[in-house]
C-alpha cells in the first residue's frame, strides 16, 4: 500500500469501521479466489465485474449488483462499501 493511500484511508476513518474502499474489496476478493483457485479464470471474471459495476457508480450511474450497498464519503466523495454486503455478494458469486 502506498503511502498517500494509507493517509487517505487514515483520514477517512475506516480502520474499525464497517466500510472498505474498492482496493479493500479487490484485495479480499484476490484473496478468495486463490484460496479456492481451481477456476483463475473465474477469479478474474469476478474481479472485472467488480471493477465494471465500481466504474459505473464513480460516474454516478446506478448499480448493477443490487447486493453491494455503498456510500460515498462525506469528505472525499469516493465509493465505500460494507463489508456486509461484500460478503454477501462474494458468497453468491462464488457459490
């Protein structure tokens, strides 16, 4: 993690918190898939439908997951999710 990344999320509060940015989501998702890696290519099918669905709610579009809840920061406008709702849609996805 860089360093202007780690202040950021430092400014922002999230450690302890309920929310992860979308570098938190990809990292916990990479780390599902090479636990479960008898598909990679499932793993980056997951990891691209993230990043597309993430694209779309950065331009202020709607969502396509319907399972992901998200918010932006009051401060720093970006798009955090909870991790709640990661889960959830990371156990559908994979199961």
């Amino acid at each position: 993690m860089g360093v202007r990344l780690a202040m950021k999320k430092e400014l922002m509060g999230l450690e302890g918190s309920d929310f992860m940015t979308a570098d938190d989501v990809r990292a916990r998702l990479n780390q599902v898939v090479k636990k479960a890696s008898q598909q990679p290519e499932r793993g980056f099918s997951l990891i691209s439908r993230f990043n597309d669905n993430h694209s779309q709610l950065s331009c202020g579009e709607n969502s396509k997951e319907k399972l992901l809840e998200f918010q932006r920061h009051r401060l720093f406008q970006d798009v955090l999710y909870t991790r709640k709702s990661v889960d959830a849609w990371l156990n559908s996805q994979v199961n």
